[in-house]
C-alpha cells in the first residue's frame, strides 16, 4: 500500500525553461544557444545542484571562460530564480494528496534558488519533508540521495511512489524500491497515480 508521495521540483511542480527566460530576455536564436552553453549546460551548473560551489564562484568561471559574455551572464543571472513558477494543475493535485497522504520532496536544486522559493512560495507546507541536493551534496541519479530520504524519515520504499520528468532519476528511485512514475503533465499523473492508490 503506498502511504509516502515523492515529488521532484523542477517541470513536475515548477516551471523550468531556461530557453524561455532567454526569450523575455531580447535574446536571439545564436545568443541563447551560446548563453545555455556557457551557464545552465555547464559542469557548474551541476556543481550548484550538489553545493560544492557557490553561484559567485560559478559566476566567475563562466565570465573568465567566456570574456566576451560577461556582462550577458550577469545579466541571465541576476534574476534567473524567476523562471521557477509554479506548476498550479500539479500544485492542486498535490494540495488533494496531502490529506491523506505523507508527501516529500527530493529535488536537485541550488541553495540560492530554494532560498528564493521558500521566501516567495508557502506550497511547501504541503511535504512531510524535503531533500534538497544542494543541502546533502548528493544528486539524482545517485541512490544516496534517495537512501538518504528514507534512512531520514524512516520511510519504507515499498510504500513509496516517485514523481520525476528524468527517466534516470526515475530508474535509479526504482532500483532502491520505489516506484515510480515519469512526469509529463498533471492530467496523466492523475491518472497514473490513480491505478497505484487504488491496491
């Protein structure tokens, strides 16, 4: 029986488009290409979601890499935590599960950013608990992040179910037991969630 719902952040309960913000931003086809290349592609960016760097070290290796985008990755910077807008059909159904439900979160998320979400946002008051990567030094695909959810909060895998868009992160959920189920919109998780709440 599944008593526990873990949710994934980003493009399960928030918007995350990066390209989008480059759009708002004035930017063309050839400067977003190179603007994704040189930030939100990069090893650093990864290195955010594990917090073993922070955003002014990363910042600066991304202006000494690229000289000639410096003052366009200050600018991307300076506010990009505004792309992360909330999903509200997913912010619904999560707002229903809570009632009768434990829910957590397990996300790969830089401090910054979730700092900036727990201020503006109060959805959080919906999960039992929260596994930020940033705070454990540990990401998704890796077992230890979710290991460390369970082992934290006395979890069960075999009562839990995992809401992730990765198809990696939602093997890797599976391969210390949990369930899981791959995000594409709030509709279809209804629907997918439906036929596993109701054994």
């Amino acid at each position: 029986m599944i008593k526990n719902i873990i949710f994934d952040l980003g493009r399960v309960l928030l918007e995350y488009n990066p390209d989008q913000y480059l759009i708002d931003l004035g930017y063309t086809e050839e400067q977003r290409q190179k603007l994704l290349s040189a930030v939100f592609k990069t090893k650093e960016w990864l290195l955010l979601d594990r917090g073993t760097i922070t955003e002014p070290e990363a910042i600066r290796i991304w202006k000494q890499r690229n000289p000639d985008l410096k003052a366009d990755i200050e600018q991307v910077m300076d506010n990009w935590e505004s792309i992360l807008t909330i999903k509200t059909d997913t912010l619904n159904l999560v707002e229903e599960l809570a009632a009768d439900y434990q829910l957590f979160v397990i996300s790969n998320f830089h401090l910054k950013a979730y700092h900036y979400l727990k201020e503006k946002h109060d959805f959080f008051t919906n999960f039992d608990g929260i596994v930020i990567s940033a705070e454990i030094n540990s990401i998704k695909p890796e077992l230890e992040i979710y290991q460390y959810l369970l082992a934290t909060y006395n979890l069960n895998p075999a009562e839990c179910i995992f809401i992730d868009d990765s198809a990696q992160n939602i093997a890797a959920a599976e391969e210390v037991g949990i369930k899981a189920i791959q995000f594409t919109n709030a509709a279809a998780l209804r629907t997918a969630l439906n036929l596993y709440l109701k054994k």
